[in-house]
C-alpha cells in the first residue's frame, strides 16, 4: 500500500442534525464529488468526540460522510451515557440511517470497538458496507493494561479529569480554558461507561459473525498494548494488519492525511507505509480537535 497524496480541503459548516438525542455533523460531497462511493460515518473513541475527526474530513472532500458525539459526550451530553455497548451500538444505526445508504463505518479506538460489533449484527449489510478501524482495545484480555484502569477504574466525578491529562498531559490541561474543563469533567459519565460496558460479559466482539469487509490499522508509535490488540482483531476478522510507521494512537490528529488513506484504499488493507513524509499538524489539542 502507497500513501499517495491526499490534499486538505476547507470544507463549507456541516449540517448539523440531532439524532435519538444525538449531536451529528453531516457533510455533502463537494462538487465533483463521487456520489457512487459509500458515505463515510465516523465513531470516535473514548474521550473524544465528533470535531476530533475534523481533520481527517478535511482530506476526503468527496464523501459524503457524518460523525457524531457519542452518548455522554460533547454536543450529546444531555443524552446521559450508555448502559451497554448494545445501546452504543443502537446509536450507530441510527446515526448511518441519516446518510441514505449503507455506510463505511470508520471507528477509532473504542469507536472501533464499536463498529466491529455493529458488523456482527444479522442486518449489517442493510446499514453498513463494511469498516475500516484502527487501533481497537482488547480489555478483556489479561495483556491489556489501561493506564486509566491501573489499580481499579476511577470514580465518577474523577474520570474525565484523569483521563484527559494521561492524554495530553498536566501542562495542557492547565492551559485549557475553564469552561473546557469543565466540560471534560461533566463527560465523567460517558467515560466511565465505556471502560465499564466493554468489559462486561458479552461485550466481547464475535468476530466470527463479521462478513464484511474490514481493514485494520496500527501506528508503529502507539504503545504495545494498542499494537498488539490491533494485530490481534486484524488475525481474528482474517485480514493483514496495515501498519503505519511513525503514526501514533491519535493518528486521526497526527497524521489525519493518513488515516484519510486508510478510508480512501478501503477495502484494500494489509502491508505497511510511511507517514513520516506527510506533514504532521499541531498535535496539541483544541477546542475544536481536543482528544
């Protein structure tokens, strides 16, 4: 696989729509563009939200495509967090119903999580052409250390502080606005739901009732544990890994034009590519793009 060039487009405001109480950012392709290739639908992963994939719309001005902030977070805040990853689930569904088609589910971290388990579903080729997701966690496998869950999951009105700084560190966390902060904080809830739902019984993808196509994406930067449950999902769907050298965990902040890449070349997948050549934007964290 290539990286080829993609080039960032200003793409004009999205649509936004609210969706079973859902905050969605929903994007037209821009003149010329295909209407024939799938709609992209983006799922962020924990501590994110939908702006965080801004960056990686950028280099895809010709889908059509939305991203959302799951339940709990952002602009979904007053949608309270989800009981399972069932209902996380659910709200893909009807989230990729507002794209008119079936989608091209792009899940990062546990929003990887997520699109596998929407695959196994009877009815996935109603809603989905299939996936393409990077890095997924593996809690349930005794390898698989979190820091955030190091010594026992945090409580509540601690969560969304604590994981915010493993992130981005003290340094920036100081620097963010009140108001920012204190937005991270009230998200405590839909954290701590994701730590908590993907390790319950039952959570676990089934990865035998995927039949739709599936790429796997890893950074040779990311920490062992997210290299290793990506090779780990990439063996059990039956697929090569992609592995990018010098991309990182956060490759859709970092390295947005090659997370682009991943989606474009779907479902092509397996082998390795550079993304040291690919000019790296600022990785610090924003109001707009903030992990």
């Amino acid at each position: 696989m290539t990286t080829g060039r993609l080039t960032a487009v200003r793409r004009p405001p999205p649509d936004r729509l609210v969706v079973d109480g859902l905050s969605v950012e929903r994007y037209a392709a821009l003149d010329g563009g295909s209407t024939a290739a799938a709609p992209v639908l983006f799922v962020h992963g924990t501590g994110d939200r939908a702006a965080g994939l801004r960056r990686t719309a950028r280099f895809l001005p010709n889908r059509r495509l939305a991203a959302y902030d799951r339940r709990g977070y952002a602009g979904s805040l007053d949608a309270g967090s989800a009981s399972s990853v069932d209902e996380m689930v659910a709200d893909a569904v009807a989230v990729a119903a507002c794209l008119d088609g079936p989608v091209l589910l792009v899940g990062h971290s546990m929003g990887g999580h997520i699109a596998l388990r929407a695959l196994e579903r009877t009815d996935a080729a109603e809603h989905f052409v299939g996936a393409v997701v990077w890095e997924p966690p593996m809690p349930d496998a005794d390898w698989y250390d979190a820091p955030i869950a190091a010594g026992g999951l945090p409580a509540v009105d601690e969560v969304g502080e604590r994981f915010f700084r493993l992130m981005v560190g003290d340094e920036v966390w100081r620097r963010l606005p009140d108001s920012l902060r204190a937005q991270r904080r009230a998200e405590g809830p839909a954290l701590l739901a994701d730590l908590v739902s993907i390790r319950r019984p039952g959570a676990a993808v089934r990865y035998e009732r995927i039949g739709l196509p599936v790429v796997v994406g890893a950074g040779t930067e990311s920490p062992t544990r997210h290299r290793r449950s990506a090779a780990e999902t990439a063996e059990r769907v039956g697929v090569p890994l992609t592995v990018v050298t010098g991309a990182d965990h956060g490759v859709h902040l970092s390295y947005p034009a090659v997370f682009a890449r991943l989606v474009e070349q779907w479902p092509s997948h397996g082998g390795a590519f550079d993304a040291t050549p690919v000019s790296r934007p600022a990785a610090e964290p924003t109001t707009e793009d903030a992990v």
